[in-house]
C-alpha cells in the first residue's frame, strides 16, 4: 500500500498481527505527479505520423474507421495528447514475436 502525501516524509514500516502488511508514505511535490508510461505494465504509446499510418492502413487494405478504438479520455491518450481522429501506437512485448504492434483510433 502506498501513500503520497504533499510534504511528508519516506515511512516504510510493517504492522499487523493477523496477516503481513506493508506501507510506504511518500512526501514531496516531485513524487506526487507521475507517468502511466514509466509502469512496466504499461505498453509504449505513441502517436502515428500520418505517412506511417498510410502505410501500415494499405498493408491491412483497411480504412482508418475499420481500426480498433480507443477513448480520448483514456487517461493514457490524454497524457501523450492524443485527440479525436488520432491512431496510437501501441507497441507491446510479445513471448513469440519480441514485440507487436497494435493501433487504435481515437474517438469520442
């Protein structure tokens, strides 16, 4: 469990009888704010260039409507600024692949 309180100091400390519990408390302006991206669970997103994304959208025969969506207020789409209309990259590591990539269409 994690606590992050403005101005506090670093506590670490293990407190309960019946089960194991462990806490941290976290202080400072710097460690209040923090990316989604820096989480290893999370996948790199980016933003597709309009070239790549012609490309990528003939090697399917596909229309950028026909790609998976994904909600501009995902809260990963709004930190990397992503707006309506948008294709994310989403490139994520793959036990057969190495890596794949994955897009999705920004909506609404």
């Amino acid at each position: 469990m994690f606590f992050i309180i403005p101005g506090g100091k670093a506590i670490h400390g293990k407190n309960r009888s019946d089960k194991f519990f462990e806490y941290f408390i976290f202080g400072g302006k710097d460690l209040t704010k923090f990316s989604l991206l820096d989480h290893e669970s999370v996948p790199k997103h980016e933003i597709m260039p309009e070239g790549e994304l012609k490309s990528v959208l003939s090697k399917y025969s596909i229309e950028k409507e026909q790609l998976p969506k994904i909600k501009v207020n995902d809260p990963v789409c709004k930190e990397i600024g992503a707006v309506v209309g948008d294709v994310v990259k989403i490139t994520r590591k793959s036990q057969t692949a190495g890596e794949a990539d994955y897009y999705r269409l920004v909506i609404d």
